[in-house]
C-alpha cells in the first residue's frame, strides 16, 4: 500500500479507467487519497469517482474531457483495442489500423491533449504488454503496438522532462476482457494461462493497479517499463 499524503491533493485521471485494469488503477489511486477521474467510451463513475464519456481516437472530444477536468498531476492511459492474435496471412488491415488508432495515434492524442493541463511536475503512464518483448507466432499485431507504446514512452520522458513518462507492463491478467466473471471459458483459460507462469497463476487487476501507483508517487522513476507478467517474459 502507498501513504495516503503521496495521493492526498492530486488529480488522477485515467483513460480508459471504466473497466479492467484502468478501473482497478482508478479505485486504488481513489483509495490512496487521490481526487479520480476516468475517461471512457461510457461515463461510468461511482465509488468516488468522477466520469467523462470521450473516445480515445477522436481528439476533439479529448481535448474537450480534458478542457473540463483541469490541473492534471498524473495521467494514466490504459485503453486498448479487442484485438486477436491473428497470423499474418489472416490479418487484416482494419484489425491493424483499429490497434494502432487506440493504443498507438490515441495515446499520442491524450497526452497531447493532456499537456496544456498537465503540472510541471506530473506522471504520465502508458500501458503496453508482455508481446512487446515476447515474440510468437499470431503476435505480430499486439507485438509492434506494445512495442510502439514503449519507445513513445521513453522519448517522451525526454521531451516532456521535468515531467515523468513510464509504462507499465502488464502479462495475462484475469479481467472482463477474458469473459463474464465466473464463466467456464474465462476460468478455464485463466487456469490454463497461469499454469505455464512461473509463478503458477495469472494476474489480478488489482495487483497490476499497484505498478501504476508506484509510477505515479516515485518521483525518481522516468522512462521506466515495469512488468507485471508473472515471470511471463522469463520464458
């Protein structure tokens, strides 16, 4: 857990922070003392947390959300395309297009958009995967995207400097994206998943919420990639 006094008076916002990961990050940013707001397709707040309903790949409604949430002390971007993973000979151009418009063109939109509202000494925080440094065939698409989202991040950290940019990044981890809660699929693939991890299991989106934070309150950490796979990357 993180004091309460690295949160207390900071303004969280989390795109894509109405399900999954992102809402685990907001409820634990929320629970650290943080004033939270998240950005999503759908306005879903509650739990003390604040809502904005913006696209990521439409820039004028980001610049809007943004326009009306104000001062920014740590950014977190966590929105992804439903993407499979598909083999090139069957992978097609609207499935590539869609990744890179959501994880690519839509985070570079955000903190764009962000930035005239951000604090001089804010966070930002990417998101990327355990593909962009794990390669397999029917990976190639979440491989290059993932692989994007860290070298935006790292030249950002420079260009933006005094303020931080990190990624976090996370391995298979058991959220609405795998299914219903408790659905015979979802349990059996998260079973299967987590046997072939070192660590015997798959990740919580409540553990993986804690790297943001750490992002977020370590003022000496910038440029960083922090995985959180479960020993996924260890082969």
């Amino acid at each position: 857990m993180f004091k309460q006094s690295a949160f207390t008076g900071k303004n969280v916002v989390v795109v894509g922070g109405t399900s999954g990961i992102g809402r685990a990050v907001a409820l634990a940013a929320r629970a650290a003392g943080a004033t939270v707001t998240v950005i999503g397709r759908s306005a879903r707040g509650g739990d003390g947390i604040a809502a904005v309903a913006a696209d990521i790949t439409d820039p004028a409604a980001l610049a809007r959300a943004f326009g009306g949430i104000g001062g920014i002390d740590a950014l977190v971007l966590t929105s992804g395309a439903r993407v499979g993973s598909t083999r090139l000979a069957e992978l097609g151009m609207d499935e590539i297009q869609l990744a890179f418009d959501v994880k690519v063109y839509g985070y570079l939109s955000a903190v764009k958009a962000a930035l005239p509202h951000l604090a001089p000494d804010a966070s930002v925080t990417l998101t990327s995967g355990l593909l962009s440094r794990k390669f397999g065939a029917g990976g190639l698409l979440k491989s290059m995207v993932n692989a994007a989202v860290e070298a935006m991040a790292k030249n950002l950290a420079k260009e933006l400097a005094p303020r931080r940019v990190n990624v976090v990044s996370p391995g298979v981890t058991d959220t609405e994206l795998w299914g219903e809660s408790g659905a015979e699929a979802r349990v059996a693939a998260m079973g299967r998943i987590g046997a072939g991890l070192p660590v015997g299991r798959v990740g919580q989106a409540g553990e993986v919420a804690q790297a943001y934070l750490l992002a977020m309150a370590n003022g000496f950490m910038s440029g960083a990639v922090i995985d959180v796979e479960g020993g996924g990357l260890l082969g």
